[in-house]
C-alpha cells in the first residue's frame, strides 16, 4: 500500500470547522471516530501551537478515556492528509497546529520571544533552495533561531 509523505498537502481547501473537517475526512474515507472529532474541535478552538499532552487534555474534557498514543495516531493521520501541521519550536516538545494557520517563526535563544515569520520572509530562500539545490523548502515548518532586538540592546 503507497502512503502519502507525512506532509503532503493533499487537502487544499481549509475545512472553515472540526465539522466540515470531519465530513472532509468521510468523503475521503477516513474514520471520523469520536476521539478524531475531539481532537479536530481542540485544534480548531485556537490558533495556538499545543503539545500533544494540551491536545489530549482538550479531549480529556469530552472523553477522558482516549489514550496519548491514540491522539499521536489521530495527529499522525490528520499531518498524512494535511489537515495538520507539526513544528519543533525549541528544546521542548513538538507542537500541533491546523495547516492552514502554519507559518514559520523567529524564536531568541536568549529570552523565548517567538515572532510569527511572515510568508514573504522566506521567498528568496525558497526560490534559491529550489533552483541551485532541486530542494522544495516547506517554510511552514520552520524556525529559525536567533537573537531578538531586546537582548541585542540590554
């Protein structure tokens, strides 16, 4: 059986809710089990990055039984059909969000400060990556560590 890479982007309309990602998910012959439909209305509850353990606590709330490694299978399968992204922001764990609120970050290695990168900031790079290297660049999943103003001047 051929899988899709874990980051394809195989969905290219937003579902707008956890309920038009759950129908999404039908049409396309997933599964929409319960602890699927919890996690898809904890993602879609925030625009924040969560860990897997603040996903699972969002569903806890509605099903306190759904086991971690079930909710790492579901966010495995939510990534391979695109719905979700995952980003490494740091030391720390792996953090979730849906795809279509990705985008790349700028974090200080001095004090924590994360900055939303805009899409744009990372154009040239792309384009470079992709003509000298034949490499497609995700800029999505990026973040790139550095030193912010604050601590550059105190």
């Amino acid at each position: 059986m051929s899988r899709t890479p874990l980051h394809a982007e195989v969905i290219t309309t937003a579902p707008a809710s956890a309920e038009e990602a759950v129908a999404l998910l039908r049409q396309r012959g997933s599964r929409a089990t319960p602890s699927r439909r919890f996690l898809l209305e904890a993602l879609y509850a925030t625009d924040q990055h969560l860990t897997a353990d603040e996903l699972a606590a969002g569903v806890h709330e509605r099903s306190p039984e759904v086991h971690l490694s079930t909710i790492y299978r579901n966010l495995d399968e939510l990534q391979r059909l695109g719905l979700v992204t995952h980003t490494h922001l740091g030391h720390g764990p792996v953090t979730y969000q849906l795809a279509s609120h990705a985008h790349a970050h700028l974090i200080c290695n001095t004090c924590g400060h994360r900055v939303e990168a805009p899409d744009g900031l990372f154009v040239e790079l792309e384009a470079r990556a992709l003509t000298d290297h034949g490499f497609r660049v995700d800029p999505h999943h990026l973040a790139v560590f550095g030193t912010c103003a604050d601590c550059q001047s105190g």
